[in-house]
C-alpha cells in the first residue's frame, strides 16, 4: 500500500470529515489560495471569514491560520464546508453483519460510498456514522455510487489497515451480478485481459495498448432473466479492480450492462435521472458475493447480496436540503 495520509485535526462534524485542500501557491494571502479552490466553490469570502473568526481553518497541527498567513506549496489546510443540496437517495442501507471490527452492509444503487463532490450525505459512510453514533467507521474499499451491494467498513481505526490490506493485496474473493443482453455467437465463459486506464476529470475509462492491468471473467447463468427486456444474468469475476473495470469489459464484449449511462457510449439521458430524483433505471450490477479469511481471526467470512439484477427498484424523490447539518 502507498504512503498513509495523516489524520485530519478536525473532528468529523454531524459524521462528515473535514475538506482537506492542498495550497498549489507560494507566499500569497491564505483566503485568496481559498477563494480559488475547486473544493470551496460553494463558500464566498464572507463564508471564509467567517471560519477564519471561528477558528475552523486549521494547519496540519491543527493550529488556527489567518487570512493573511501566507501559504506554502502543498502545505494541507483543513476546515468544514456548508453541506450542499442533495437529492435524497431513498433507498434503505441494510446492514447484513455488525460486530467490534466491521460492519458489512447491502448497499443501494445510486448512493456513493463515501463524500466525493456533491455527494456527502446521500453517502453509505455519512448514514452509517449517524446510525452507529461513532465517527470512527471507515470504507475498508469502495463501490462505484451507481453499483449496488456488499460493501465492508471498519469501525475502528486499529483494525483499519489490516482490512484495507485485504483489498489492497487481492486477497478478497470478489463475485457480481449483472443484467445484460444475450448474444448467441458470444462464446461464454469469457476471460476478458486488457489495460484501462482513467484519467483524472474523464468520466470514462479507455481501453489502452500495453500491458495488461484488467482481468474479468464473464459467465452466463441459468435461471431468472428479465426476458420482457431480452436480458440475461451475468456473473462477473474481477482479478483485478481497475475503475469501471466491470463495466467496460461488459462493453468490449458486447453485451454492455443495461442502465449504463457510459458504456458502450456516453447516455446523457441516463446519466441526468438520478440528479433529478428519478431513479427508475439503476445500473443492474450487483457486487453479489465478499469472502476472505478475517486478518484478525484467521476465520473465513462470506457475505452475500439479497439485491437481484433481474428486477428493479423503482422510486422518485425531490431535491431536499440539509441546511449544514
């Protein structure tokens, strides 16, 4: 695993971490660096000073800065943003196994893993802060926001790594289910091997020449299908865990996942449902199936989804806000 970043100075604040920005500038005012920020468009200057009075914009050591401190090249700074608005994701969070070291959840499509951009707490991480009453739970790996099912949290920092490890090292058997459309001349089961690489701010990742990174395979199973849809169930085994990895294998094999907004192409139609509160078309990729040997006890764990690909959830909700709590 690379270097661990420090531990932010600020507490969590009703179960969301402090924003962490790193100063790209030299020997300029602290609240001009800030003002500039993709992180902080949502607060003005006025939202700034009004931190800087609180004393909530804080160095590495947790020491208060002023707005005049004058920064340092890749020096962190920390403070707590406004909650922005969220579409409420509603759809419950079942926790299929709770004990001292871990809490293994079910989660819903289209609720994100942890806060990323205007997710916050529409986010597994945040509900279950608040469910459990500690802000010590923690994403042992992540789900993408529109996949849905197991998803493993530690619940204190001690046993943090040894979990992330198991991910880290490829020592997690790892088993999804997905919806997709049958083609007779497709020959199953399928080993799919390439290299994928995804570029920061890109929405997609890409197939790329070089050596390969990204190993799936793909089987057809017997039984349940949505035949009304012309779609059959996949099981999907990944070796290895490239974003969108599923996805794209899917895709290359052309029998991409129905509700994909972007694979084979990008479906701006799709994309645009969740964020105005229609969530009748989910992504139908389940992460069915977790099963390790617990770093701690040495004792197998297996933990399966209830979710099928074979049906979906159908709801709609409104814009709600949070008004920073």
């Amino acid at each position: 695993m690379g270097r661990r970043r420090r531990s932010s100075p600020l507490p969590p604040r009703h179960g969301v971490d402090a924003t962490r920005v790193v100063l790209r500038t030299a020997d300029e005012p602290l609240i001009d660096a800030l003002r500039r920020a993709p992180a902080l468009s949502d607060l003005d200057e006025a939202g700034l000073l009004e931190r800087f009075a609180a004393r909530e914009i804080v160095d590495l050591s947790g020491s208060p800065l002023a707005p005049s401190t004058p920064t340092t090249v890749g020096a962190p700074v920390y403070l707590y943003r406004d909650l922005p608005a969220e579409v409420a994701i509603p759809f419950d969070l079942p926790v299929l196994h709770a004990d001292d070291d871990i809490i293994v959840v079910d989660k819903p499509h289209f609720l994100a893993t942890m806060p990323r951009g205007v997710h916050v707490v529409q986010t597994a991480l945040v509900r279950l802060r608040r469910e459990f009453g500690t802000d010590l739970i923690s994403p042992a790996h992540r789900l993408d926001r529109l996949t849905a099912g197991v998803l493993l949290f530690t619940r204190r920092p001690q046993v943090r790594r040894d979990y992330q490890a198991l991910f880290a090292d490829r020592l997690v058997e790892k088993e999804y289910r997905a919806a997709a459309p049958v083609r007779t001349d497709l020959r199953l089961p399928a080993d799919v091997a390439n290299r994928i690489l995804k570029d920061s701010g890109d929405l997609r990742a890409r197939v790329v020449d070089g050596e390969v990174n990204a190993r799936s395979r793909v089987e057809l199973l017997d039984g349940p299908s949505d035949e009304s849809a012309g779609l059959a169930e996949y099981r999907l085994t990944p070796h290895t865990g490239r974003t969108h990895q599923l996805r794209l294998h899917m895709a290359e094999l052309g029998i991409p996942i129905d509700g994909d907004p972007l694979y084979p192409e990008v479906r701006p139609e799709l994309a645009a449902l969740p964020d105005s509160g229609d969530f009748t078309r989910p992504l139908r990729l389940v992460a069915h199936r977790l099963a390790f040997d617990d770093p701690l006890t040495g004792r197998r764990r297996v933990f399966r989804s209830t979710r099928s690909v074979v049906s979906r959830d159908v709801v709609s909700h409104d814009v709600v806000s949070h008004d920073g709590v």
